[in-house]
C-alpha cells in the first residue's frame, strides 16, 4: 500500500501554546515524491493580539486575520486532510505542539500516523552545518527568491524538494506501486529514525533478499547513501 505523505507548515503568534495560537496552515499532499495536487492552506483568526515579533517572522497583522475563521471552525477539514497520513514538517516538534494544543481545544485527538521532522535527517547528514530551512534550499541549489517572509503554504512547498535531496530519493526512480514509507525506513539509519518510526521487531532478509539488495545498490554507484550505510554498518558489526 502506498504511504500518503503530508508535507505542512504552521505559522504562529509565538512559541508556547495554548496561549499561543495557529494563525496559518498549509499542507500539500505527495504520493511516491508527485505532488498530487490536494493542498489545504487556512488563515485563522487567534482570538488575541500578534506580537510585533511574530509580525516580524509572517507578516500577518491582526487586522488582517480579524475575518478569518477562527480554528474551531477549520479544525475538521485539517483533521480530515491529515487524516492517517504521515506529516512532515520542519522541526516538526515546533508545529506538532501547536496543531496537538488546537486539536485538543475542541477535542479532536491528533489525526496523523506518525511524523518525520527533516531537521533532524539534516543535523544527522550535516553535523556542523547550518540546517534551517533556507540554509538547505541553498545547499540543494533550490530557488527561494520569493521567500522573503515565512509562509505556511509556501514553505511547505519548498520543504518537498528538500526532504527528496535529504533522502536521495531522486536517484531511487520510485514507481507508483512502492511505498515511501518504506524507503525511508531503508535509507535512515535507526538512531535517527527511532524519533518517529514506531519500533518493530526486526526480520532477518534472506539470502535471496539480501543478495537482491546488493545488486540494487551496486545500481545506485558508490555516492549512494545506503551503500555508504551498509558499508558503516558492516564495519560496526565487524569491529
């Protein structure tokens, strides 16, 4: 089966919910790396004043959000967008805490499977780098020319090519009948992939499978990620 991947954003009037509230939601669904075209984008009234900080980050002032719904009103249709879908966000923690605290003002239990934050894949590939969101767009060689504010929409847009890059997943040539849940659950080593992959007890491959799987990795050339793994973990188990 086919995993449906939601790549979303929140922005926000600061850091600590429930006092701070959700202010914009923008999700975008992708199925096998193909943006399907099934977005959600909702401005939402907070109920409460925008500190001129929060201001500084979106642009979103008062007067602007002083029409929009407020979440209760929205809370179902995000609920049912997100609905059995692993979310993916940037410092997924930051939005996971917000969208959980609005859910639970008007009970609705968070509706995802699981989660997978792209900052922590970064800090993991790019130890002594910078790893926000516009520091990898540049080292990706992606444009982000019309980013000039943090928007919810857009930036999870821009976070699809970026998770891709992370994950090598344009050298995969995936097809519609395989599961990128499964390649990711391939390609990250477990210690990072502990933080959002619930654990499973672990099935021996077969010699058969294992020697398929070396073949394929002979295909992807020595700059692939899980050779290089494979290689490390050899080496541990050996050592």
């Amino acid at each position: 089966m086919t995993d449906r991947l939601i790549f979303f954003d929140t922005e926000t009037t600061g850091f600590t919910p429930p006092a701070d509230r959700v202010v914009e939601f923008g999700g975008v669904e992708v199925i096998d790396t193909v943006e399907t075209g099934n977005v959600l984008h909702k401005y939402i009234n907070p109920q409460r004043d925008m500190p001129e900080d929060a201001f500084k980050v979106h642009g979103l002032s008062e007067e602007f959000l002083r029409d929009k719904p407020v979440f209760a009103a929205v809370a179902r249709e995000i609920a049912d967008f997100l609905d059995g879908a692993t979310v993916v966000a940037h410092n997924a923690g930051f939005d996971i805490k917000f969208l959980t605290a609005e859910f639970a003002k008007v009970g609705i239990k968070p509706p995802w499977k699981t989660y997978v934050d792209t900052l922590i894949i970064a800090k993991r590939r790019f130890p002594s780098s910078p790893n926000s969101l516009d520091a990898l767009l540049d080292r990706f060689g992606i444009d982000r020319s019309n980013r000039t504010l943090h928007g919810a929409l857009l930036d999870a847009k821009l976070l699809i090519p970026v998770y891709i890059k992370l994950l090598n997943l344009d050298q995969l040539r995936l097809t519609r009948d395989e599961a990128p849940a499964e390649v990711v659950a391939s390609v990250i080593p477990n210690q990072a992939r502990q933080t959002w992959f619930p654990r499973r007890d672990a099935i021996a491959a077969s010699a058969t499978e294992a020697a398929r799987h070396q073949a394929f990795l002979a295909k992807l050339g020595d700059s692939a990620l899980w050779k290089q793994w494979a290689e490390e973990a050899q080496e541990a188990a050996a050592a």
